[in-house]
C-alpha cells in the first residue's frame, strides 16, 4: 500500500482537543495502558507502520513522545495492546522489578503476521525488543490486533486476537507463550469480509450492586471499505455482551441483532484503557475518527488522521436479558470549555424558525428538547450563507441523522458528501436529550445518555463558523439549550 498523501490544505482543520500526531498519517489507536497518573496512548504512524506514542494527565493534553517500536526483520509494527507487567511475570526484567509489555502484530509480506513483543523499563520511555521474536505463529496468515489483559481470578494473562473472520482467546503465565482456549465467530454483515481490531472487557452493570457483564467489541472490514461502495455495515464496529468463563466468550445479546457500537461513518478500532482501579473507576474508550473508504484522501496536512474523543462506557439493564452501552465524553473535556451560555427556554415552530446559537468552531451544545410529533429540527454547524454541516432530528421517522453533503468540504472523495441515519426513539415518547461536540473538523453526537453515538467529519470553509438551531416544521419545546466553549 502507498504512503497517503494529504493534499495541501486551504485552512487549518486541526482540531483543538482531538489527538492528532504532529505530522503525518496516523490510525488505530494501540498499547492503551496507565501508569500512576498517565495515560499512555500508542497509535499506527506514518508509512512503513510504526508505534507512535504520546502521554497525557488528562486525556485531552497529550505529550507527543518519542516512537516506541519501529519496522525491522520480522516486517511492519502493526497494531496491539500493552500491559503493566509489575509483578515480571515474564521474567524480562531485572529480579524484583516490572515494567511495560507490548504485543503486537509483525506483518510481513513474505511471511504473514506474526505476534512479536517489546518491553520497557522506564515506563513506556525506550523500548526492547525480545530475542525471541515472533513469539507466536499462527496457520492463518491473517493474524492480529492482540489486546491483553490480567486475568486475577485465574493468575494469568488473557488474550484476543483476531484470524480473519473469528476471534481468537488464547492464554499464558508469562506474556511470551500462549495457549488456545477458545474461539467466537461473529456474524457478519453484508459487505464485511472480515473482523479486527478486537477488545475484551469487563462492565458493572448500573443500579444492579455486583453485577457485570462481559463486552466484546471489534471492527468489521470489508473489500468495500477501500473500493469506495461503502456503508454502515463494513468500517464500522460492533459489540456483543455476554459471559467469559477464562477460557471462551458467550455472546447473550449482539449475536443475531447485531449492536453498534458507534453509528456515524467516521469511528473504527475502538478500544479501552483499563479500568481505572480508583475512583472514579472508569473505562475509556478511544478509536479511529476516519473511514478507510477515504482515509488516505482526506485533505489535512501536515497530519492526517485524528482519534475520536476519549469515552467514558457504562453498561445498562434495559430490559429482561438486555443490555445497552452508553457513552459519553471523558469528564475532563468540560475543563477545557470554560465558557457556558445558556440560551432562554420555550417554543421554537413554524417553517424555517432559527435560534442563532452564535460562532461555534470547537466546543458543545447540549440541549434538552421535545419536538411534536413529526417535527424536523436541525442544529446548523459550520454554516455561512451557503454551507452548513446539520445534526437533525425527524420525530415522525424517529431518526437522528448527521448531514455534510452541503457543508462546503473539498471535493476529494465522492463517498464524503452523504447523510448517516440511526433509530432514535424519543425518551418517554417526547423527550429529545442531545449532546454535539465540534472541533474544527469533527462532529460527535451523544444522544439519550450516550446509548446513541455518532461520529463524522467535515471540513468547513474556514469561515464558517455559525451554529443555529432551526425548526423545519411542526413545533419543538426548548427545555434546556446550551453551548459550551
């Protein structure tokens, strides 16, 4: 594959508070681990593949440091996961110490992929590659993405990796050699060749003390996502909830309706830091805010590629045997918005009403609304008088929908100018409850306490800068409305 290569761009589209890289292509996000109060965050860099990494106090502030793994015999550093290794289970570090270990994916294309890994000792600072590399090998020459994680109850370290179109567990006492224990094969969606990027984890379920679930989340990859007749079903990702015995997943929900784990075109390859052993006990997720369709086209430069905002999940009984993920931004990016302007309450009706909500380039609205039944309501992001990027609302369809095609973006891909919808039933019938965070060139959409996540892109004329609220018909009571900047 080519290096992409960002055309020149006629503005600056770099966001404010979403990860980018200084220079350069970036995707999946990679080796997410804490170590005392930082985050550390690894990502796919640049052409050959390598690890970047970057450290953070808050999620939002990131350090850019120096590149952790580079390509060498065994082929290109592909993605993985990291692990604190305190206890040198590995047997890698000095006697009575620990450190950082990360597994990730050899890919060579002679050989196929392999599983390699490298240490550190200096908490994420320099990296060593093992002796013993690759240090597994697979029969599939499609073998990736591993994700680690410590498995207490069982005193060993659990693995998933994905082999095409399954999912494989796999376990070990020392990181280096692993054993298979199980297997899930998901059902995929029309278009979608295969699965990647996975993750395993644990969530408490909310207002049920001592209850959890197990949640498996991966990306779903198609020959579509690069032939440019893409949609909803491939570059996108899904979630599964059910029970891990140690050994194997069992999926209870997920496994014939099929549950997005985010509905706009512009999210992939999510995964999650470990769940903070502290209050707030946290775990945050985040992905990739870009299409493979498009990703290599997308006209930024000197960087090329951002990461999502970091997602705060929590898990929710909906109904007998029925679970739903909600997200939410980390609660850190309100301290970056200190500004807040509350606008006045009451009726918004009658074709084409507007409620100027001011010049937004990179911050939040959140509203609180009820919209008649079918009504159309629309927030106008990034708009002049002749371009506008919409989050609309129709209550007669109950569907959200994010809306770019007339947002005045370059014309670099003719997959980029299109609408996403999603199923949004309002809350109670009539209840409306919306987040929207913009960022230059980002829009994400948290709707119903974040049981609907929606992400995409756009690139404004860097005049645009207008936000509104505006009613299409019918008539929508405005409860609570604010922007936060």
């Amino acid at each position: 594959m080519k290096k992409p290569t960002g055309a020149e761009a006629p503005t600056d589209w770099r966001p404010r508070f979403h990860f980018t890289a200084p220079t350069g292509w970036i995707n999946d996000p990679n080796g997410l681990v804490r170590v005392d109060d930082s985050w550390h965050l690894h990502y796919q860099y640049e052409w050959p593949r390598q690890w970047g990494h970057a450290t953070s106090r808050d999620l939002f502030a990131w350090k850019h440091e120096a590149v952790a793994l580079q390509p060498d015999k065994h082929g290109d550093c592909w993605s993985g996961g990291t692990v604190d290794d305190r206890r040198n289970t590995s047997g890698i570090f000095s006697r009575g110490t620990g450190g950082l270990v990360s597994i990730y994916t050899s890919q060579d294309e002679a050989n196929g992929q392999r599983l390699s890994l490298a240490s550190s000792a200096d908490g994420g600072g320099t990296w060593v590659k093992f002796p013993g590399n690759p240090i597994l090998r697979r029969s599939t020459r499609e073998c990736r993405d591993p994700k680690v994680f410590r498995d207490e109850a069982r005193d060993r370290w659990v693995m998933v990796l994905t082999e095409s179109r399954f999912v494989t567990f796999l376990v070990s006492m020392n990181l280096r050699d692993w054993r298979e224990t199980g297997r899930f094969t998901p059902q995929l969606t029309a278009g979608a060749a295969g699965v990647e990027c996975p993750d395993l984890f644990q969530l408490p379920v909310e207002n049920r003390p001592g209850a959890s679930k197990w949640v498996l989340v991966m990306s779903y990859l198609g020959g579509e996502n690069f032939a440019g007749n893409f949609g909803f079903g491939v570059c996108a990702q899904r979630y599964f909830v059910g029970e891990f015995d140690g050994d194997t997943f069992t999926a209870e929900q997920g496994a014939d309706a099929l549950l997005p784990f985010g509905s706009g075109p512009d999210e992939y390859a999510a995964i999650v830091w470990p769940r903070e052993a502290a209050e707030p006990r946290r775990t945050v997720a985040i992905g990739w805010m870009n299409h493979w369709g498009y990703s290599k086209q997308i006209p930024t430069a000197p960087w090329q590629g951002c990461l999502t905002l970091p997602r705060e999940l929590t898990l929710h009984q909906v109904a007998e045997e029925k679970w739903e993920i909600r997200q939410v931004p980390a609660r850190e990016l309100w301290a970056k918005l200190p500004r807040r302007e509350k606008f006045a309450t009451g009726a918004l009706w009658g074709s084409d009403a507007i409620k100027p909500l001011g010049k937004l380039r990179s911050g939040a609205i959140r509203a609180h609304l009820s919209p008649s039944p079918g009504s159309v309501l629309e927030f106008e992001l990034f708009a002049d008088q002749l371009h506008r990027t919409v989050v609309g609302y129709d209550a007669a369809r109950e569907l959200l929908y994010f809306d770019r095609r007339d947002s005045g973006s370059p014309d670099f891909h003719p997959n980029f100018p299109a609408r996403h919808e999603v199923k949004l039933p309002l809350r109670g019938g009539s209840r409306l409850e919306i987040m929207i965070v913009i960022d230059v060139s980002s829009v994400e959409v948290f709707a119903s306490d974040g049981a609907v996540y929606l992400s995409g892109l756009t690139f404004p004329r860097p005049e645009a800068a207008a936000a509104n609220l505006k009613v299409c018909g019918g008539r929508v009571m405005i409860e609570e409305l604010e922007v936060l900047s």
